[in-house]
C-alpha cells in the first residue's frame, strides 16, 4: 500500500487542470455578458470552473487516503473513443440509430464481460430514448435511418 491514493491524485489532478483550461479559454474567447443577458462563454466558464473544482476535491481526498499502484489501462479509453467516432462517421451517412448502435457496441467491447442479449436490450433502449428526446422532444431534423448516396 502507498501512502497516497496517486490514482485519485493523478485523475483529479487531470481533472483540474483540464477544467481550468477549459474555463480560461471560455473566459477568454468567448463573451460572459450578465446573468440578465448570458453570453456564449458563461455556461462554459461555469462547467469548468465547476470541473476544476470537483478535480481539485478528488486530489484532496487522494492525499488523506492510502491507495494502491498507479495503473492506466489503454483498452477501455480506445474503445470508449473508437465508439465516439464511430458515431460521428456514421450519423451523417446511415441516421441516428445505426449511430446508436455503432456507438454502443464499440464502446461496450471496452468491458470484456459483454452479454449479447444485453448488449441489444441496451441498444434497443438508447435508441428508443434518444428518438423519444431529439426527433419527438427537441425535434431536430435528424435522420432515422438513411443509406448513404456516393457519386
């Protein structure tokens, strides 16, 4: 055992720094305006702000604990990652729920423990939501499904 919970440390630590760039590029390019007249950079400012702080929380309970080894994993961010522009390659030419679908099943391959019963309940249920919420709630003029037309 170590001293230090260097897991929480480094994660908060990555957390902060990421959440105050975040908050000192929105502050800086982006307008503030007032809470009677909200311009583009406060909502941003505000999340990282907000970021920073909770990244700054974890790094503090970090130093008062003990933890284990320090471990970064590559599998589960590549698929996590691979899944995201797996989704943004496949919603412009194929619709929203392949997109869907192609996401949850890339990024479910993250977790080695992948049921496919599961796996299709949860695509099932994603794609029922995200229709409910952007082409019903928000209507957004989305595509279902579409195939793609090359020239």
């Amino acid at each position: 055992m170590y001293s230090r919970d260097y897991r929480d440390i480094v994660s908060g630590g990555v957390l902060t720094v990421f959440g105050a760039w975040f908050a000192w590029y929105a502050i800086t390019h982006y307008g503030r305006g007032t809470m009677t007249n909200v311009g583009d950079g406060l909502f941003p400012a505000a999340l990282g702000t907000i970021l920073a702080f909770l990244g700054l929380a974890i790094v503090l309970a970090g130093l008062r604990r003990e933890g284990s080894k320090f471990g970064f994993r590559f599998r589960e961010p590549v698929f996590v990652i691979l899944g995201v522009a797996g989704f943004a390659l496949t919603i412009g030419s194929f619709g929203l729920v392949p997109a869907i679908v192609v996401l949850t099943v890339l990024a479910s391959l993250a977790d080695l423990n992948v049921r496919p019963l599961g796996l299709a309940a949860l695509c099932l249920v994603l794609c029922l939501l995200v229709y409910l919420i952007f082409v019903v709630g928000l209507k957004l003029a989305i595509p279902i499904a579409a195939w793609p037309h090359w020239e």
